[in-house]
C-alpha cells in the first residue's frame, strides 16, 4: 500500500516495468500496453469468458453478452499492472482499465443498460483494501458509456476464501450464496463487472443474485480471462 501511496503522489514510472513514463502516459507504459496481449476484436474475448463459464458450470450460467479485454497469465506485465491495481493501491488503473473496457463494449454496437454493477467486496475486506477495484473498473467503463455505476445494487453478506488455487467445483461452493440484493434497486439491463475471471464462479453467482433482485438481462465484462495451462 506505501507503494501504491507513492506512486499516486509520483507517478513517473511504469507500474509493470518501472520505466520512466513519458509525456502523455499514465502509470503504465505504450510498451507495456502493447504487451498486454487483447484479445482481437470485439467478441473473441466475450465468446472466450462465455466459453469458460460453459465449460465449468454449464449453459444455464452463460449469459447472452460479455466482452472482455484480455487473456490473463500468471507472470508477465498484465500480471503485475493487475496485481498494482489490487493489492498495492493503485487503484486509477482500475479507470483505465474501464475506459478500455467500455471502448470494447462500445464497438460492439452495444451499452443500452440501465446500469453497471461491480462485483462487490465483503465489508471487511473493504476496509482492509480501502476501495473495491471492481468498482474502480466499473467507474472507468460508466465514463465512456454515460451508464451509472450502481455499487449498492448488490452486497456480499457473506466472507468468503480467496479463489486462488481452488477447484471448479470448491470455487463455485465457495461463492454459493455470498451475494444478495443491496440498498439499490436492481434495475432490468445490469452490466456486471469484474477485474480477473478465472471460472467464473463469482460473477455467476452474483449474477444469479441480480437476476432474482429483479434484472432481467445481466451482461458480464471483465478486464482479464485466466487463460487455460
């Protein structure tokens, strides 16, 4: 976090390669963004979350749209950018990791939701890390669509273990009944959004918990896709 601290106050070097920034960059480098690997085009990244949720828990979890904006590895410059923005403070990545998403999503011709909700953080949780970076994402994606971020929409009422290193089957559990309806209502179109999926279990069952806080359609959209070793 002290880390994180000082790079919000200077923010002049690369917070994946440490290089000095130059004009016109924000704590990532163009190099370092070209790393980033995107998935091509505006569905490729979608397909291949609706692929991931399929595969691990079955067709009635898939939902009908998603966009997302990389494949995810467990080194590399993505890794580090993604590891400042979650655990070191810095969390301005998350807005320009949502701007990007948001420009994704809008060249698909799509964006008519009513709202964008980030998946949420147990409260404890969130005053050990100050701020959800899911809803950081989630603020960078409503600055290019005009949607508004509904962050009381959903609630997670239950603590849960990290994901990390977890099975299908005991991350799914892991998350069953964790989230439920928030202070917000829950309006038809939600766009859910998260940082990294790995199965999918998290957003399945928050999106499970907006469906029946009355949302009709939710969309996923997530920065990064674990990709398969």
């Amino acid at each position: 976090m002290i880390e994180g601290l000082r790079h919000i106050l200077y923010p002049e070097v690369c917070v994946a390669c440490r290089a000095l920034l130059r004009t016109g960059e924000s704590f990532v480098c163009a190099s370092c963004l070209a790393e980033f690997s995107p998935f091509q085009g505006p569905v490729a990244g979608g397909e291949a979350l609706k692929r991931a949720v399929r595969e691990h828990f079955g067709s009635q979890d898939v939902p009908s749209e998603a966009w997302c904006l990389y494949p995810y590895r467990g080194g590399g410059r993505l890794h580090d950018a993604m590891h400042s923005l979650k655990y070191e403070g810095i969390f301005p990545l998350g807005h320009l990791f949502g701007r990007r998403l948001g420009e994704l999503v809008a060249s698909s011709g799509r964006g008519d939701f009513d709202g964008i909700v980030p998946v949420p953080l147990h409260r404890l949780k969130r005053i050990e890390r100050t701020y959800n970076q899911a809803e950081k994402v989630a603020e960078g994606v409503s600055e290019v669509l005009g949607i508004p971020v509904l962050a009381r929409a959903l609630v997670r009422g239950r603590y849960t273990d990290s994901q990390t290193g977890l099975s299908s089957t005991a991350r799914r559990k892991n998350v069953q009944g964790a989230f439920g309806p928030g202070r917000q209502p829950c309006p038809p179109r939600v766009l859910l959004v998260d940082d990294v999926v790995t199965t999918g279990a998290t957003m399945a069952a928050a999106a499970g918990a907006l469906r029946g806080s009355g949302a009709s359609v939710v969309a996923l959209a997530a920065v990064a896709l674990t990709e398969k070793t």
